[in-house]
C-alpha cells in the first residue's frame, strides 16, 4: 500500500528530478508531484511525493524531517 508525503519549504529552483532522486534513497518514489503556479510557471515551494510504501515513507519522514 502506498503512502503520499506532503513536502514543504522547498526552494523555487528544486526540480522534480531532484526530490525524485532525493526520496529514491529511502524507498521507491511511485509519483512526485511538485506544485506550479499556473500563471507564472514558478514553483509554489511543495510537492507530493507518494512512496510505494508506508515503510519507506516512514523511513523518508525519519531521514528528511527537519
């Protein structure tokens, strides 16, 4: 069963490819999503990453928080 993480505070220059191999060393990435404005293209500074389990979310949550 997968797990979706809420990840916040991020700067406008981070890439979904950087949170993507971020969160691939601590379990299998299913999706990242990073959130756009629509008008101006910009990061908002957050995104959804869904593990492929609530295992490694947890591991992502313990090596990531903070």
């Amino acid at each position: 069963m997968s797990a979706k993480l809420f990840v916040g505070n991020l700067s406008p220059d981070t890439t979904g490819d950087e949170l993507r191999t971020l969160f691939s060393n601590a379990g299998e990435v299913e999706s990242c999503q990073l959130i756009m404005d629509r008008d101006t293209g910009a990061s908002k500074g957050f995104a959804f990453i869904e593990m492929n389990s609530k295992d490694n979310a947890n591991a992502a949550k313990t090596q990531f928080n903070g």
